[in-house]
C-alpha cells in the first residue's frame, strides 16, 4: 500500500512544523512529506533542504495543486488559518490544522460546517490526549483503581506571555491573533482534563490581565495595552459530579510549572512537568491508592507508547502519535483523530469561558 502524502503550509526553520509535524513524518513510515510552502521561497527552500522532499514553494495554491498529497496541513498564524484551510477544503484534501481552528467560535463553525459539506477529513492539532502517561493515566481511572474520581485541580504556567517578548512574537499578547494563555497552553490542558475525566456540566472563569505592558527586547517599545488576558481561572462541576478547577499563569513560576492533581474516593494521581505546556513537554505520572500514604512514581508500560516512533523527542512525539490515529483512519474509516467538530467544540467551550467571565456567571454546557 502506498504511503500517505502531506503537504505542509509553514514550516520555516525554527518554526513549530519544523520541530514537530517535520521530524515527526521523517519517521513515520506510513507517511511521505512530499512538499513545504512558506510566504518566502528561500524559508521553504531551508526547510526542506536535505530531507528528500519533493518540493519548496512560496505560494500555497502550488503545494495544494501538487498530486501527491493527500494531507495539506495548515501550521501558520491563526488569522490566516480561514483562507488556508478554506482553500485546501476546496481542493478537496484532507486538511491538519494546528490548533486554534480559527479566530473565533463564527470563523470555526463556518470551517467545521465547509468541510462537513465538502465531505472531506479533518484533524486538529489536539495531541495532548496521546500522551503516553496519559493514556495510562485514563485507564487506571477506568479500571477504578482510585475509584470514583471526586475531584481534580490543575496549576499550570504558560511559559510565554511573561514581561518580555520579542518583536516576532508581540502577537502573543493580541487577543484579535488567536494565540493566546486561554487559547493556547490552558485549552490544550483543559482539552487533556476533558478527554481523561469528561466534559464540563457548568463552570465559572476569571480572566485577568495581569500584565498590561510588555518589554519588546528587540527594540525596546512597549506593547501598551496587552489586550490577552494573562491568568486563566476555570472552576466547575464535570459532568460525572467532580469537582474540576484549572489555572494557568502567564510565564513560569519558580515553583512548579504543570501539576495536575486526580483525586478518587480510594487513591490519587499526580502528572506534574517542568514545563507548561501539556501538549508539548515530558510528563512524570505518579499514584498512590488503598493503604499508601504518599504518590509513587508509575512506569508506563510500552504498549502506550504504540504508534510514537522509538528515538522520537520533544515536540513531535504527540504529533507523531496524533498522525498514525490519523492514518489509521483514513485507511480503515474510523474516527479516532480529533476533528474540526472536535475542535469546533472546543471553541464553544472557550465561548463559554469568555462568557463566564465577562458576565460573571456560572454557564451551563451542553
């Protein structure tokens, strides 16, 4: 059987295609990377410089017309993600966009409803569920090795959006440019939260701007007023009665920077990482149930790891994971990849967090 061609938009070296989707198809054997394109020939030329790849452009239209790719994976800045992914919907690929879908909850349901009557596949760049200490994690809870989950708090720092920026990344701190604390580093562990102990029933949020300046480090402006709010609160009720609060600080802390608590009627697990951002970084898992007084570390067994190339680090470890769930789809037609109704959900979800806060009132979910 032939290989899976993909096509990526962004991609430029340095760039979180490059760290991730990139070295994670190199190793994939059901996958061939077949074409890259950048708004500049010379970035899409770096990109794929040495690698085999069939083909460099600077002009998206040329990547979409290109034979051989059955995925065309959108990886650029969020307020381009409605052109792009429109344009590859029309093409009629599969299309691989990087988490935010869109804009906002309209420009995520105008893609999510295109691509429904396009009748092509989708996948969204929500890979924290396949960590491999996660997965483990979910089957404990379900084999009822703490018992009943009866409550969860996650503490967590979203690295960036501290006092400093640079130029290149002033965006951050745009709430209008989709990548921001809420967006960004709490959905994807709130996402992680919702996959492993279910959906939120009602909820109430607090987001605060606690930093309205930014230190531009390459120039030494200001960014004047940081319109993302940078302290993410989310407390509520899931839909299986826990209790559930996750909050996310802009920056990192001193202390720890990702602690996820699940607590049971009969035991406790911890995932706790050095890093923030859940989708991204390495996870430690640890429990404790029955008679013992403290946590313990837990080995993940290999079978978890299924579908994660061996010798894979970093970043593309989850995508990794995310592109052979994908394959395995669009092979055998099952649907085991988060979509663009997946993620159009997950805008709703943050609809809802806005709203919370902004009226400041508990919403019930659907």
């Amino acid at each position: 059987m032939s290989t899976i061609g993909v096509g990526i938009i962004g991609g430029s070296p340095g760039g979180w295609a490059s760290i991730s989707h990139i070295p994670a198809l190199k190793a994939l054997p059901d996958f061939t990377l077949r074409a890259v394109s950048t708004s500049r020939r010379e970035s899409a030329e770096a990109a794929v410089r040495g690698s085999g790849v069939e083909a460099a452009y600077d002009n998206h239209a040329e990547l979409l017309a290109h034979p051989g790719i059955d995925i065309v994976v959108v990886a650029v800045k969020v307020p381009h993600h409605r052109e792009l992914i429109s344009a590859a919907i029309d093409a009629g690929k599969t299309v691989y966009s990087e988490w935010p879908l869109a804009l906002n909850l309209a420009e995520a349901t105008e893609l999510t409803q295109r691509a429904d009557a396009a009748g092509v596949r989708t996948a969204i760049g929500l890979q924290g569920r396949f960590h491999p200490e996660l997965r483990y994690a979910r089957d404990l809870i379900r084999d009822g090795r703490i018992g009943r989950v009866i409550g969860t708090s996650l503490v967590a720092s979203g690295m960036v959006w501290n006092g400093q920026t640079t130029k290149a990344h002033t965006y951050w701190y745009d709430e209008s440019q989709g990548a921001t604390p809420l967006s960004g580093a709490a959905l994807h562990a709130i996402d992680a939260l919702n996959v492993t102990l279910g959906e939120f029933d009602h909820l109430s949020a607090n987001l605060v701007h606690g930093r309205t300046e930014v230190t531009v480090t390459d120039d030494g402006n200001t960014v004047f007023p940081v319109t993302a709010p940078d302290q993410i609160s989310v407390i509520g009720t899931l839909k299986n009665g826990a209790a559930a609060s996750v909050f996310y600080r802009g920056g990192a802390s001193r202390g720890d920077n990702f602690r996820w608590e699940i607590n049971g009627t009969d035991g406790d697990i911890v995932l706790t990482a050095p890093w923030g951002n859940i989708q991204v970084t390495g996870l430690t898992l640890e429990a404790g149930c029955g008679d013992d007084a403290t946590v313990s570390k837990l080995e993940v067994p290999a079978e978890y790891s299924a579908g994660i190339p061996e010798g894979l680090v970093g970043p593309a470890r989850n995508v990794a994971a995310l592109y052979t769930h994908l394959g395995r789809d669009l092979r055998e037609g099952t649907h085991t990849a988060p979509d663009f109704t997946y993620a159009h959900s997950r805008h709703m979800l943050m609809e809802a967090i806005g709203n919370a806060s902004r009226q400041q009132s508990a919403q019930t979910l659907g």
